[in-house]
C-alpha cells in the first residue's frame, strides 16, 4: 500500500529506473532519485521505498543532538534536544514514509552542522566548512525549493564572521563560488537524468523549471488537508496519510504533533526571545531566528500548505524547548521535578499516540478515546 504523496514519489522513481515518462515535476530530481537507487540496490518493496526518509530522519536526530551540543555546549540540552525532536510524532511519520521531506531536512541540518567549525570554533579552515556545507545546502536545494529556508540561520552565522573578518574580499569570493556556484552545479547535476528519459532532451531541464516555479506560484486548487501556517503549533489540522476501519478496529497513519511539546512551542519561543532581549543571548537569538525562517515565511505563500510544512521548524523547537528545561532544571529542586515531569509526559504522550502513527490496529473504544 502506498500512503500519501508516496504514490506521485515512488511512481517517478520507477520512471526515473525506466527512463520513461517522468510525469511528477512539483519538485527537483534529487529526492526521487535516492529512492530510485534504493530501488535498484534492494528492489521494489515499500521498505525500500521508504528506506532513504528513514536513515534521513534518523540521521536527523544525531544532528540536532550535535549542532545543539555545538551551540550551547552542553551535553544534557544537547540529549534533551535530541529526545524531543524524537518524540515529536511528526518526525517519526516523517522517516516513515517515501516523501521528501527527511531528505531535504538531513541536508539542510548537515548544511548548518559543517559550517559551525568555522563560524563557532574557528577549528576548520573557512574553504573546507564553505566546501562541504555548501555541497549538503545544494543537495537540499536539489531534494525541494523550500530547503533554501536553512540560509536564514547560515546568513547570520556568516554575518558575526564577516565582521570579524580581516581579509573581506576572500571571504566574499569563497561565499559565492561555495554557496552560489557549488550549490548550482550540484542542482544541475541532479537534472542530468533527465536528457537520458525517452522523448526529453536537454531543453526539458530548463521547461522543468519554468513548471515547477508555475506550479507552486498559481496553484490555487484547495485540498481537505489544507491548513493555515499560523494554525500547526496548535494541530488544529494534522493529516491522515492512510486510514482503514475493519470491524472493531481501526489501524492508520496520522501525521500529528505530540501535544505536550507542541503546545508549549509559545512558552519556548517566547523564552529564547526574553534571553535574546534581555541577555543578549546569541544562542537563543539563533534558535529564534532559525525557527522563524522556517514557519513564517509560509504566511506569504498564496498556494494551499499542510501541516508537515512545519516539520523542518521542528529542530528549533526542540533546540528551544531543551535550553528552556535546562534553565528550569537549574533553579532547584521544584525546576528538576517539572522537567522530569515533563519529559515523562513528553513520552506518555508519544506512546499514547503511537499506534496510530505507524498504522497499528487499536480497538474502536481506543480510536474514539
């Protein structure tokens, strides 16, 4: 069974394995083209097809764990970091599932995590952080548009560096040939599949562009799952990607946030704003302006969204959350009881949730519950 936008991404993964037809042009090739390989290394079964979201989403949780080690310098934010972005539930369905959206989201986190070296520690040289960041932004760029989101906290990483740089002219000749000309050759690469499909050629790469920009600017048809961007903190419109109900039981797949993280997001945010404000916190000022480069820009996009647009926002949520419980765990005894209440809470509510995240059949009364 294919759940979901699972049956545009897998149907172009064959095409691509076929070099024929090629009929999906919402988004680049990249993402589509790892799922082809996955096909071809260990053939066409749906864990195969869901084998790249699930190492990306993975993959996902080790860097939010290492970039807020990083940031912070602090093993326990970090592993609190870590357990929330785990325990979101929308990660979870994320990795589990053949769309492209853990894919871009490990390519957007590698894209930040290579660049902390130099920006933060000054521990690489500053071509090697710009090589190898800039390679993982094209990659993501490659998967989906939307990747170019992770610029907004790689931007003010290289603005503090850019201050303190003595040589100015280098930096800016290494920024564009790492972040501009690296990132489009990778894009490019990733269309040259395309000439190789039967009855396409070399001009089809650029009419792909041309359609993809269309799509997503005058796109005006609505859809059952649509939602507002401000409305996802609150999972006022979560999203079945399958559903079934047999007799007395019912088994599918809800793509929801855990309630306990989600909606203390206001309480987080507002904190990394007061320790902004007040404390002239970098740390937080770059959580807060990361998790808002990846939500509100979605206020100024006309076509319908969907609640797992909010999923990339998610390792800045968790990096909030996890600063915000280690300052309470610092106040004293009451401050450690509501964290660890709050984190037994966190995991009472994922495992609540849990069936119905994975497509595990529960009984009527518990669906109803």
């Amino acid at each position: 069974v294919m759940y979901y936008d699972e049956v545009y991404h897998v149907k172009t993964a064959r095409e691509l394995i076929a070099l024929s037809n090629y009929t999906e042009t919402a988004h680049p090739p990249m993402g589509k083209l790892f799922i082809s390989f996955a096909i071809l290394a260990f053939g066409d079964h749906p864990w195969v097809w869901r084998l790249v979201a699930l190492l990306a989403g993975s993959g996902s949780i080790a860097l939010v764990y290492l970039i807020t080690k990083k940031l912070t310098q602090d093993f326990w934010v970090a592993l609190m970091a870590g357990y929330l972005f785990t325990l979101d539930q929308i990660s979870l369905t994320q990795a589990r599932i053949a769309m492209l959206n853990s894919t871009m989201l490990v390519f957007m986190l590698l894209a930040l995590y290579f660049l902390l070296p130099y920006a933060l520690e000054r521990k690489w040289p500053r071509t090697k952080s710009f090589l190898v960041s800039g390679i993982f932004f094209g990659l993501g760029m490659s998967t989906r548009w939307v990747a170019a989101g992770i610029l907004i906290p790689v931007a003010l990483l290289l603005v503090k560096v850019f201050r303190e740089e003595k040589s100015k002219g280098r930096f800016l000749r290494d920024l564009f040939l790492y972040f501009v000309l690296i990132p489009l050759l990778i894009y490019g690469a990733s269309h040259a599949v395309m000439p190789m499909i039967k009855g396409k050629n070399w001009l089809d790469v650029w009419n792909y562009q041309l359609h993809m920009a269309r799509y997503h600017a005058t796109l005006t048809e609505g859809h059952p799952y649509g939602s507002q961007w401000w409305s996802w903190p609150f999972l006022l419109r979560p999203i079945w990607y399958y559903f079934q109900r047999a007799r007395d039981s019912v088994a599918g797949v809800l793509c929801i946030g855990n309630p306990v993280i989600f909606w203390t997001i206001p309480i987080a945010i507002a904190s990394s704003a007061w320790n902004l404000v007040r404390r002239k916190s970098f740390v937080s000022g770059f959580i807060l302006l990361a998790f808002l480069g990846q939500w509100v820009p979605w206020a100024f996009i006309g076509r319908v969204k969907f609640f797992h647009y909010f999923y990339p926002a998610m390792p800045f949520v968790a990096m909030a959350l996890a600063l915000l419980l280690g300052r309470i765990w610092n106040t004293g005894r009451l401050g450690k009881i509501v964290v660890i209440v709050y984190l037994i809470s966190v995991a009472d509510m994922f495992v609540y949730w849990y069936p119905l995240l994975t497509n595990f059949p529960i009984s009527e009364a518990y669906f109803r519950n």
